[in-house]
C-alpha cells in the first residue's frame, strides 16, 4: 500500500471523519425536509418499478443514488467534497434499510 507520513496520515483520517461527520449531518437534518428515509425509498422504489416495469427495493433505490453520485463526480468536479458526503450518506442509508427488511 501506499504509505504516508504521520502528518499526512491524520490530515487523510480528518478528511474522512468530516465526510462522514457531514454524512450524518445531512440525513439527520434532510429528515424534517424530505422526511421518514424508509417510507422515501419505499415510496422512490415503487415510481420507479411502475416506470421502469420491473420491480425494486428501497435499498435498489440506495443502490442507484450512489450510482448516480458516482456519476455526477465523473462529469463534474470530481475534488467537491459533497460527492463523497451524498455517496457516504446514501451508503449509511442503505444500511439502514437493509437491516430494516
């Protein structure tokens, strides 16, 4: 692997703590906004089965948000902290659910 000094190491740590810090942040504060994350996704998963014809789950619709934040990092500014936040969140999301089920 690829090795870092101490200093370099902790800035690296700090950097990813505040990702998620700010993860965790947005899905606790987007709760009041967007409301319940598991009726969201249910209600998400079943548009887009009765769109696409095929059916999904609220944790395919976790799936694909970060695909689609993936997607967005690729086209545009790949060093915007908010990809890695929205990827980081919908992950925590999607952990949720799938121990929700």
């Amino acid at each position: 692997g690829v090795r870092y000094s101490s200093r370099a190491g902790a800035r690296l740590v700090a950097q990813k703590m505040e990702i998620l810090k700010s993860a965790a942040e947005a899905i606790s504060n987007r709760h009041d906004r967007h409301g319940d994350y598991r009726a969201c996704h249910k209600s998400i998963a079943g548009l887009w089965s009765a769109y696409l014809a095929v059916s999904l789950t609220p944790t395919d619709v976790a799936r694909m948000m970060i695909l689609l934040k993936v997607a967005r990092s690729q086209e545009g500014d790949e060093s915007d902290p908010d990809h890695a936040t929205d990827i980081a969140g919908y992950a925590e999301l999607l952990q949720k659910l799938a121990v929700s089920i």
